[in-house]
C-alpha cells in the first residue's frame, strides 16, 4: 500500500435505477438528471483544481456509479485526470451492480485506468436479495464476478449483508464460502442496519420485521471474522477484510486515520487542513449552486484539538491499528482503564499504541467514552 497521508479524492454519483429499502446514502432514480450532474460536476472541478496535493486513490462511489454510460464516465475521468494532479500508483476504485457488468463495460473500465472494482453482491440467494429490493439475481452476481475475473481485474472487492430477518448463521456461511469461490481480494461484510427514514425502517416500526438480538449480533460477528481469518483474510477494520496487506483500501483507509481528502458530488463530504465541509444532499440544488458559480457547499466545521482528539481515538478504534496513546496521556487513571480492558481481552497494549481486540471491535462505538469521561 502507498503512503496513506497522501489525499484521496471521492466522486459522489447519486445515481440507482433503483432505490433498494434499506438504503440511507443519498441517491437519485432520476437518471434523466445524469448529464445536468455531470456538467455541474465538471464545474465543481474546477473550483478545487489547485487545492489539493497529488491524490493517491480515487474512490467512484454512490449511489450506483456502473450506471453511467461508456461517454459519461469517460468524460468525468478524463476530466478529473486533466485538472488533478494523481500518483502514478493511484488507486482507482468503483462500486458496480452485478446487473451492469458487462464485458464492454469492463473494457473501457480498464482503458480508463480503473485498477479496483467494488461489487456490491450482497447476497447469492435469491429470496434474500428480492427482501433487500437489489436488481441483480444471484446468478448475474456470479456471471460479473466470472467476467471481472475473466478481464484480468486483478483487485476485486465484494460487499456482502448478514443479519437478515430470518436467516441462520448457516445461511451465511454459505454466502462467505460462494464469495470465496472467486478469491476477492478484499471483502467487506456489513450487518444489516436498518435506518428509520427507508422503507425497512417502516417495516421494522410496524413488526414486520426482525432484527438480530445483541448475542445474536455478537455471534455473527465473531463467526465472520473467525471465518475469513481462517481463509488467510486480515481483519484490519471492523467490517472490512484484505487477502493481503497490498489489498487493504487505500481510500477508505484515508478516512480511519483522518488524511485529507476531497469529496465532489451532491451529499460528498471533504476534509481539509483541519476543516470539514460537506456538499448539498439534492441534485437539482447542487447543479443550481453551481450553475450560478458554487460552490454547493452546505455547511462546514473546524474541529477543535479536543474533538479531532476524540475523533481519531474513535476511528482508530474501528482498525487494527488502533490509536497512540499519547491522545489519552492527559487521562487521570488511565493505568487502570487500560489493565481493565487488557482483563477483559477488549484491547491489547503494543508499545505506544492501543489495539482493539476482535472482542473489542463488538464494543467499539462506546470504548472512546472510557477515556474522554472523567
């Protein structure tokens, strides 16, 4: 992997053919607004064009950016080529839909430069991606991993969902092993969390549905990561997995250890310099913004040494490299919270710094309080 304190640069395409009911990203099904976005797009370039160093990784996420045409995203990498300064071992990643994999799609992909593709598969039954509302089947998820197999991609990611309403442990397995028939180099796997504002949400309000219960949670978790690692897979963040060290993903890397990076795109977020801003979630608003001169920004912050403090201890938390404790030497009694959470086998202590255990990556989201509340 390069050097991760190099920006990356994330393209938000706020685009799906359809919307699936567990999906909180902001997306868009109106595909008519395509060439209004791109053209926006292009104008947002241009605005950070000599702001930014030489980007090492280049993340096209959504939304759903495999939908757009062979002439679309030509267009928008070639632009972002011709104003941005990349490394020559930059990264180039897109999340795809089985469903738009084909072998002219792949092609161009690969004269474009794209060196990384994103898969979200989900599942390979087909009951349970209906329940998810995904427009692939289980056999088009199988047929696009053959072809981008088939092409010579030769660094592939695939998204899976565990903890759906219903289904066993031994479901799931099955999932991870069909997955495995295809050796991805990296594999992230998500438990299904349901957001309020979709469509499970709904469900889930009005008992229609089920989730998993905390043992339950617990146990899936430890049954993933003890899968994969037995498979020879590093699980270096909490619901991501690499084959080898060069495979982990350098852009999202970025985001773990708080390395600048520039998000383009209606809903993209950016960090820069100590200071975070974020774009409007509306497409029609980020193309009117910056049809009248942008930019389409809805709100920013500069975070205090306190919080960007508390922030990396967080994100830090969530990976296998865990956080330097000289972000909590100022704690009183942090002697003892360190040998109670050894005790309890949530994180071990290596040198300066403090790694989270596979137990500890159950408890990630509140071990930061422990050290940031008297």
């Amino acid at each position: 992997m390069s050097n991760n304190e190099n920006p990356g640069l994330y393209i938000h395409v706020p685009f799906c053919r359809t919307k699936c009911p567990y999906c909180d990203f902001y997306s868009s099904t109106a595909l008519s607004l395509v060439p209004d976005w791109l053209e926006a797009l292009l104008r947002e370039i241009l605005i950070y064009k000599d702001r930014f160093d030489v980007f090492d990784s280049l993340y096209l996420g959504g939304g759903t950016p495999s939908v757009l045409s062979e002439f679309e995203l030509t267009t928008l990498i070639e632009s972002l080529f011709s104003h941005f300064r990349f490394s020559r071992d930059t990264e180039i990643t897109i999340e795809a839909n089985p469903a738009d994999i084909t072998g002219e799609k792949l092609a161009l992909l690969k004269t474009l430069g794209v060196t990384r593709i994103s898969l979200g598969v989900q599942s390979f039954d087909d009951g349970e991606l209906r329940f998810l509302g995904r427009r692939h089947t289980a056999r088009q998820a199988e047929k696009a991993l053959e072809r981008i197999r088939g092409c010579g991609f030769a660094n592939l990611g695939v998204d899976l969902l565990y903890g759906l309403p219903g289904r066993r442990e031994s479901d799931w397995v099955r999932t991870m092993e069909r997955a495995l028939d295809f050796s991805p180099e990296h594999l992230s796997c998500y438990q299904l969390t349901v957001h309020k504002e979709t469509p499970l949400g709904e469900m889930l309000a009005q008992g229609r549905i089920s989730l998993l219960g905390e043992e339950e949670e617990r146990s899936f978790f430890l049954l993933t990561a003890k899968t994969l690692a037995e498979k020879g897979y590093i699980h270096y963040e909490i619901a991501n997995f690499a084959r080898e060290e060069a495979y982990i993903a350098r852009h999202n890397s970025k985001y773990w250890r708080r390395v600048p990076y520039l998000g383009l795109g209606p809903a993209a977020h950016s960090l820069w310099e100590g200071v975070r801003w974020w774009n409007v979630n509306c497409v029609k608003t980020y193309c009117d913004m910056l049809g009248r001169g942008g930019p389409p920004v809805a709100g920013s912050e500069r975070l205090s040494e306190d919080q960007a403090r508390l922030e990396s201890l967080c994100l830090g938390l969530r990976t296998r490299d865990g956080f330097d404790l000289s972000l909590v030497r100022h704690r009183q009694g942090l002697d003892k919270i360190l040998a109670r959470l050894q005790t309890t086998n949530l994180v071990d202590v290596q040198g300066d710094r403090v790694i989270p255990t596979r137990e500890g990556f159950l408890v990630a989201d509140s071990l930061p309080l422990l050290f940031f509340q008297e």
